[in-house]
C-alpha cells in the first residue's frame, strides 16, 4: 500500500515539473531608461525642418553627446532660420561657415538639464547655456494668441519635446550671443550719451567694459538712465549733469556725489527683469545703499517709498527696452 502511495507521488511530481517548464517564458530585460528616440534621432526624423542644423552637429562634432545618455535641453533651429543665419555671419552653406562661429552657435543652443516651459519666465533661464551666457524668455502677445521668445530673437514654434536624453524647444531663428561689453552697448545708443559721458568722467566704463575672468565678479547689471530721463528732471547735457552733482570736482573722486550717482546705478550680478521684480531691495556699488523695487500693477518700478507720509514717486523701467543682455552683464 505505501509503495503504491510513493508511486502515485512520485508520478504527480513528475507531471508537475515538465509542466512547469513547457510553461516557462523568457523574461526580456529593457537595458534602456526610455524607449524615446534622443535628440538627434528625433532631428533626423524630419529632415525637411531641421537638415541643416543636424550639419551643423555633425561639423561641430556635437552629434556624438547629443546622440548619447544625459538631460539637455536643446532650442532646435529650422531649417529658415538657419538659412536666414548663413546669410547673415555670410556663408553660402554650412561647410562654407566658420568652423569657430559654429560651435559658439551650437553651445548658444544647449542647456545641460532639461528645462520646460514651466521655467520660462520673464527673464533669464535657471540654467546658463554651454556657451557661458544667459538666455532669456518672454512672452508675447499678437492677434489673440500667445507665443514664447527667447532672447527677442526667436519664436518657440513647438516646445516641450520630450526625447531619450532631454527636451527640445522648436525655434524659428538662430539665436545670436551677446558680442559687445554694457559699456559699449550702451555707448552705440545715442539715446544714452550723457549717461555715457558720466561713466567715463568717474571711471566706471572700464569697469562695464571688461569681463572679468572670476566668475564672482563678471556679472554686472546697470540701471541705465536715457538722455529723455534725464532731460525730465531738467539735464539736458553733461555739463549740466556735472554741475548739479560733482561737488568736489573731480568725477573720479569715490567721494564726489557725481561718483557715488553712478555707482548708485550699478547693482553687481546679473539680475534680469524676473530676477529684479523677485526681490524688493538690490544692493549698489555705493557702499551701503540700496534700490527698492515694487511691482504696480504691470509697472516695474524703482524707489517708490513714502517717507514721514509723504509719497515719493519713483521711476518706471522701459520693460520694452530692458533685459538688454551684454558679456559682463544686463542693463534694464
């Protein structure tokens, strides 16, 4: 009886097990994070928008990293504007362009992380780009609808592409770097000139034309007031700027009120509209004074305080004419 027990036992778990295995699938393992083709498998599905951008990639050698593991952010030139682009540097093709200009222009275009339109604000971008500068977004408004721009250069066509290794932000133009100094920027503006003249009289336009190598002292930011401006309060020249201000005579004196005038126009870091608007006080370059901010209604407005009950009216900043972004620093 016990034997005949063992053999039905031994017979059921026999059946168990070749049933078990005819049963048995094998597991595939994904070795990938994301079944989304990269960035530059998604510009190689639609040659007709974005060819000769990927020449570009492929000249400036920046196609391998791009093509490989890791979260950038790309703002992805059509093929429009990267004509518009050849005409203007003056190449007849890609291969004909400055090997140099290209790869400035490529690391114009890239942000190591992945940054969506949720981050764009009215200002700079979290993220500085590969190229060592700043972009900047804002918003604009025509005929009912509205439509991301990047460094008032480009419209953001389609955003938010999301791919293996980052995001890619569709651009009708190629964006152009910051070339020029705050000092010179502001010296190719005549509507600027007796601002001008009073940063050279004190010294400080060869402060705003250099870029320092040390980062903590690169970015500058200058709240530049135009000769209109000026001529509003009664200055309609540098001489009369003088008079009223230079006490001692002599501009370059750190104690002279023409001195301390300009440096109490001039905030260190790069702070953009966004950046300004965000906090209520920006320290100056005069020692131990301040600019006080406030938001009205849609105005940016600096040093509007009341004092013993009295209103002090301050002055608002040309939004339109503000977030002017140079090497060394922004002027609004």
């Amino acid at each position: 009886m016990k034997k005949g027990y063992f053999s039905l036992f031994l017979l059921t778990f026999t059946a168990l097990v070749v049933l078990g295995v005819l049963s048995c699938k094998k597991t595939e393992i994904v070795e990938t994070t994301t079944s989304d083709v990269n960035i530059v498998g998604y510009l190689d599905k639609q040659p007709d928008s974005f060819s000769l951008f990927r020449q570009i990639l492929d000249r400036t050698e920046t196609s391998s990293f791009l093509n490989a593991y890791g979260a950038y952010t790309c703002f992805a030139p059509t093929n429009s504007g990267v004509r518009k682009y050849l005409t203007l540097i003056g190449a007849s093709s890609v291969e004909a362009a400055d090997l140099n200009t290209l790869k400035d222009m490529v690391r114009l275009h890239l942000l190591e992380d992945t940054i969506y339109t949720g981050s764009f604000t009215d200002g700079k971008l979290p993220v500085i780009t590969m190229y060592g500068q700043y972009l900047v977004t804002s918003v604009e408004n025509a005929g009912g609808s509205s439509t991301y721009v990047v460094n008032r250069q480009a419209a953001v066509t389609k955003s938010n592409v999301k791919t293996g290794n980052g995001i890619i932000h569709v651009i009708d133009n190629v964006l152009l770097p910051a070339t020029k100094t705050i000092a010179q920027q502001l010296a190719d503006k005549p509507e600027y000139s007796i601002f001008v003249q009073a940063l050279q009289a004190t010294g400080f336009y060869t402060r705003l034309n250099t870029v320092s190598s040390n980062p903590a002292d690169r970015w500058l930011t200058v709240f530049a007031e135009s000769n209109q401006a000026l001529a509003d309060s009664g200055i309609t020249s540098y001489t009369q700027l003088r008079a009223k201000y230079s006490q001692t005579g002599n501009p370059l004196n750190s104690n002279d009120s023409l001195n301390m005038y300009v440096a109490y126009h001039i905030s260190g870091g790069l702070k953009f509209l966004g950046d300004i608007i965000g906090t209520a006080t920006h320290e100056t370059l005069l020692p131990q004074e301040v600019v006080s901010i406030k938001l009205i209604d849609q105005d940016v407005v600096i040093n509007q305080d009341v004092f013993n009950g009295v209103l002090e009216i301050g002055v608002t900043i040309d939004r339109a004419k503000s977030d002017r972004a140079a090497t060394n620093g922004v002027f609004p």
